[in-house]
C-alpha cells in the first residue's frame, strides 16, 4: 500500500507531503498504481521547480518507496499562491488514483 500524507499549516496551505509503501497493484516495472502516483508527485515537485523557481526540500528512499518534500513558508503571497495551486493539482490527481484503486494507496490529510 503506498501512503501519502499532506501536511496543511493552520492557515491551509500545503506545507509538506510524505508517501512511503509500495501499491503491490502488479509486478514490479508494471504497477500502474505506482507509476501513476510517483509520476504525478515528481512532476509536480519538478514542475514547481522549473515552472515558478522554488526548490523543496527532498528526502528520497534509497530503493524507492520513500519520498518527502517540504515547501519553503518564506515565500512572497504570489508564489506560494503559485505553488499551492500545483499542489492541490497534485493532490486531486492523487484522489483520482485513490478513488480507482483504493486498495493500493491512501491518503491521509494532517
């Protein structure tokens, strides 16, 4: 099962997420699940690089099934407004995947 947690500051914001596990959907090279939650997570952390210019902090797992990235808060309004808005992207399309294989991954808000 992969795992993703958000982690929200009191305002609201996306301050952080952590998926760690692996989906077990198929074999490994074949997990849609897994390619489909790790493509959506790294695009949007390369995107925010590339796109607006803030780098996140990441911590990676060695063999995969591990990944953390937390979002800089001293930022000006209009980029973490930016920024939040990929990551609540990210967070629908990662709902999507949840709705459809929902044994497979989960998602947990704190």
């Amino acid at each position: 099962m992969i795992y993703i947690t958000i982690d929200r500051t009191k305002s609201g914001l996306v301050h952080s997420f952590t998926m760690s596990g692996h989906a077990d959907y198929a074999e490994h090279g074949s997990d849609i699940v897994c390619a489909g939650a790790s493509a959506v997570s790294f695009g949007t952390v390369n995107a925010i690089e590339a796109l607006i210019g803030v780098r996140a902090e990441v911590k990676q797992g060695e063999n995969g099934g591990f990944l953390q990235c937390v979002f800089p808060e001293t930022i000006s309004d209009e980029t973490q407004e930016k920024v939040q808005l990929l990551l609540e992207a990210m967070i629908v399309s990662l709902k999507g995947i949840e709705q459809e294989y929902g044994k497979h991954i989960k998602i947990t808000f704190k």
